[in-house]
C-alpha cells in the first residue's frame, strides 16, 4: 500500500505547473473577460485593449503549462 501512495506523490515542480496551470485558468477563464466587459461598459478602449492581450498572453502561457505537464505525466510513465 505504501507503494501506491509513493507513485501518486508529485513532485513539487510538478505541483508547481499544476497550481499555475489552475491560477492561469481560473483568471483566463472567470476574471479576465468580466475586466474587458466592465472597461466596454465605462468606454475605456485603451483597458479593453489592454485587457485583450493579456487575456491572449495568459492563453499562450497556458497553452505552454499544458504542453510541460503532459510532458512531466509521459516522463513520469516512462520512469516508473
């Protein structure tokens, strides 16, 4: 039983891009797109504008947590 429970630990780099991909996500998909419509709502073109490229940063960032976690999870197969 010990054994299964030392095959499900992460590694904290591991928990790492998990948290970030989770933080990432969370703001890409619940905050960021409230931000662009409350500054359409004030008229504010330069904070929609704004908002619009960090919303499109944060979708490569990611898009490239993503990629590393799936790497991390074929590794991790691949090692044990």
């Amino acid at each position: 039983m010990s054994n299964n429970i030392e095959n499900t630990r992460l590694e904290n780099s591991t928990y790492n891009v998990l948290s970030a991909l989770g933080k990432e996500a969370d703001f890409l998909y619940s905050t960021v797109d409230k931000y662009i419509q409350d500054a359409q709502k004030d008229g504010r073109q330069n904070l929609v504008e704004l908002w619009n490229e960090i919303k499109r940063d944060k979708q490569k960032h990611l898009a490239k947590l993503r990629e590393c976690l799936e790497k991390e999870a074929k590794d991790e197969k691949l090692t044990s």
